[in-house]
C-alpha cells in the first residue's frame, strides 16, 4: 500500500480522499501554520539590534548578552524534542496551545525583568514555547498534503517562517528605541491575539486522531471548530467518531533515533553545520555593521532586510521546483516500473528531491567567504557589498532547509514532527555552538578569517550529501522491510 494513500474508513463503500480539506481550506491551515512558525524567527531576529542596548541596561558585556542567543538556540533545538512527539500522539492543536502558553508567560517575564540571570532563563523557556511551532507546522502540512503537492505549500510555510528575518531587526530596531523590554510587549500582544485565532480556525489534522479529517474527534479541545469548517467543504463528516486508529505511546526517543539513524543522520548533520554558519553570519552583523560601520539599532535592523527577502524569495520557487521535479521523476519511475504508486519505498525520492542541494551549497559557501572578507577591509568597501551578500546567503539556506524538511517528511511519514525535530535539535545545537564562538573567533583573527574556516566545515560537510544520494534508497528500503516484519509479528503475536 502507498506510504501516502488513505484506506477507507469502516463501512465506507468508496476510497476516501488523502484529505477532505479543499484547496481554500489547505491554504488556511497553511497561513495558520506559517504564522505561527514566525514565533520562533520573531523571538530570535527582533532581538539582535538591542544587543549592545541590553548589555548596556543591564550593565554586562557583549559575549554575556551573546550567550542569552546560544541559550535561545539550545532550547531551541532541544524543546521540539519533546513537543513533536507529544503532538504525534495527543493531537497538533492541544500541543499549539501549550506551547502558546509557554512563550506567552515567558514574553511576560522577559518584559518585566530586571537582571542578566532572569533575561538567560526566560529566553530559554520562551525559547521552548516558541521553537515547536516549525516542527508541529511542517507535522500539519504533511498531514494534509500528499508529496505531489507538498513542496510548494512547505515552500509557503518556510517563507512565513522566515518573514521574521526580514522584518523582525526591522520591528526590533525601531522598538529598542522605546526600551529593549518594548520587544517583548509587542511579543506578548501578538501571541494573545494569535492563541485566540488558532484556537477557533484550526482544525485537528493528526491522522491518527482524525483520518483524513473525516472522523469526528472525541477530545473537545481538537473537536470545536471542525464543525465551522465543514461547513465550507463538500465533504462531509463520516459518522465514526473517537479515533482513526490506536492510541500509541509519546515516544519522546523518535526525534533522536531519527537523529541517528543512517538514513537520516547524514544530511541532518549537513543541513546543521550550514544552518550553524548561517546563524553566526547574522548573530556577527549586529556587532560588526556597529563597529565597522558605525550604524545605530535602527540602521541595523534595516541591513537584515536583505537577508530575510533572500530566504523567503528563495523557498518560494524552491518549492515550485520541488513539485515540478517529484511529478518528472514520478513519472519516469512509473514509466520504467510499471507501478500504480509512486510512494513505495523503492521509489527514489533522493532524486526527486534533493538534486538542488550542491547547488544552493555552492552559492552559500561563495556568499559567506565574500561577507567576511569585505567587512575585514570595510574602509575600501561599502556597505552594500555585505549586505547584498546576505541576501545570497539566506536564499542559499533557506532552500536548503526546505529542500531537507520535505525530504525528511516524505521518508518518515508516521514521525512527521518528529522528524522535524530531530532537524531543529542537530541545526540549533550546532547553531548554539556557533554563536558562542564566533565573536571571540573574529576578535583574535578577524571577521576574513573566522568565516574562511567556516568555509572548510562546509566543503566538509558536502559528504553528507554524497553519502545520502548514494545509499538514501538502499538504507530506507532495508528499513522499511524491517517495519513490515514488525508489523506481521505484531499481528501473529496479537491473534
């Protein structure tokens, strides 16, 4: 049976669809996912243009301030550990509003503090409230969209995702001016009033709760709104109710076995080490354009622009492109095999979807090199040489990680969130690693320097790619033939 298909519910006479969302429906539930995802970019890029503001108020140095960003990135990676898991099992819109809870009460606290310790503790747990939103958001896209469509809604997902790195420094910039603590008001505003919304226009889609979101939910929490929305649809509610199929266990392993496994591990851990040189690049700009350049907090935040509209441009057609490429090699795949499907494990969906990846590679390693090296000799080059360069930088990454997100998706289909955790918590370690180091690293051999060693990790990193286009279908394959005795062993056991 397809990976991807959706057998028909009890007592049905014909093949129910993958989803009964139509496609105004989808795009909702997209728009909700997205804007949530800006939580996490929000909570992290607003904050870089009151840096130095910080360090000043709360009378510490620049290095302390910059270790609040590394314990921001390590609940980062590590939180969505916990939550993908949890919205797995018990449903993706009671896990959205506890993390909304989280970062709500953290946002508070942050806005209300007064020293260096308390500021460290509440970005980590705001951290953790917020950072699940893209592992949970990527979760409800894969549960209403089969691969042929995948790609272009998580290309629209990835870009509301990374809004924040256009406009956040911008926002963070011109509220600094008010206050550093004004960032985290306007925080608190915005996830009020977002909770709100999500709690009446988000509808349950975790497959195991509500099938293909025909089967009417029994906990209240994911039932309320499903009745407004099936108001719009032609499709109507089945009279099951309770759940599609067993209850299973929280497994708050399955983001580290996914973590570690062979057929994942490799890109992973690319994917990390660039997502790591990206964030050093942007944590250093604030500092840097201050220092080499003489901007103010406001100026500042107007330099990530770039960066921001190059990450959103590119997932954009990045995800155009990741559907055009799944239906040519679909197609030729069922050309020379003669299957109905293309969601079999034999399928080569290394192929379809990550032929990109060296290319956006190449383009980052050239544009970080060019940014390092121009701000080390600032006084013979304008500004805009390394502003235009993170521009390159951010489409470069950002499509990168669309590219993986989706692949991961695609190969993990029953973890889906779970899958995207174990992304956040390899990138976001990494990235915590990074940012710790990469201000002491400029100070000792110069900005030319730190990122032309950041280029050798990246050239390094390459083989992971190699290693997963060559033995990514051999290694899913022997996987999913190890599932399937489990399963026909379960069975034997359970009658």
């Amino acid at each position: 049976m397809s990976l991807e298909s959706q057998p028909p519910l009890p007592g049905a006479n014909t093949r129910e669809p993958y989803s009964i969302f139509d496609k105004r429906q989808k795009w909702l539930i997209v728009l909700i996912t997205s804007t949530a995802a800006t939580f996490s970019g929000f909570a992290s890029n607003i904050y870089f243009p009151a840096l130095s503001t910080i360090a000043h108020d709360l009378k510490v140095s620049l290095e302390l301030v910059n270790l609040t960003v590394t314990s921001y990135l390590i609940s980062q990676g590590t939180a969505p550990s916990f939550w993908g898991p949890l919205s797995d099992v018990k449903g993706r819109r009671i896990t959205y509003c506890f993390t909304f809870l989280v970062f709500l009460g953290a946002c508070v606290g942050l806005a209300e503090s007064r020293n260096y310790a308390t500021v460290i503790v509440l970005r980590s747990l705001q951290s953790a409230g917020s950072a699940s939103t893209i592992a949970i958001g990527a979760a409800v896209i894969g549960d209403i969209t089969t691969r042929e469509e995948r790609g272009g809604f998580m290309g629209v997902f990835q870009a509301g995702l990374l809004a924040p790195v256009a406009i956040g420094p911008v926002i963070g910039g011109a509220l600094t001016t008010l206050g550093w603590r004004a960032i985290f008001w306007f925080l608190t505003i915005y996830s009020a009033i977002f909770l709100v919304l999500l709690i009446i226009l988000l509808p349950e889609t975790l497959r195991s709760a509500v099938s293909n979101g025909s089967v009417r939910p029994s906990n209240l929490i994911a039932k309320f709104p499903l009745n407004i929305y099936q108001k719009t649809t032609k499709v109507k509610f089945g009279s099951q109710t309770g759940h599609a199929a067993k209850t299973t266990r929280i497994d708050l392993t399955g983001p580290f076995r996914i973590l570690f496994s062979k057929q994942a591990a490799p890109i992973i851990v690319f994917l990390g080490i660039y997502y790591a040189v990206w964030q050093m690049t942007i944590t250093a700009m604030s500092t840097l354009f201050q220092s080499e350049y003489g901007l103010t907090e406001t100026q500042i935040g107007l330099t990530y622009i770039a960066n921001g509209v190059g990450s959103i441009i590119g997932t954009l057609i990045t995800g155009r492109i990741l559907d055009a490429d799944y239906r040519r090699v679909k197609g030729k795949h069922e050309s020379q095999t003669h299957e109905g499907g293309a969601d079999s494990t034999t399928f080569p969906i290394e192929k379809a979807r990550l032929r990109l990846v060296p290319i956006f590679a190449t383009l980052q390693c050239a544009s970080v090199l060019i940014f390092g090296w121009t701000i080390q000799y600032s006084k013979r080059v304008h500004i805009a040489v390394p502003i235009i360069t993170t521009f390159f930088t951010g489409w470069a990454l950002v499509s990168t990680q669309s590219v993986i997100m989706t692949y991961l998706v695609d190969i993990f289909p029953d973890q889906k969130a779970a899958a995207s955790a174990s992304i956040n918590l390899a990138r976001c370690l990494l990235a915590a690693g990074g940012t710790s180091i990469v201000m002491p690293l400029i100070n000792a051999v110069g900005s030319g320097w730190t990122f032309t060693i950041t280029i050798a990790a990246l050239l390094v990193a390459l083989v992971g790619i190699a290693i997963q286009w060559r033995f990514g279908r051999k290694w899913r394959m022997e996987a999913g033939a190890e599932k399937k005795l489990e399963v026909e062993q379960e069975n034997i056991t359970g009658k």
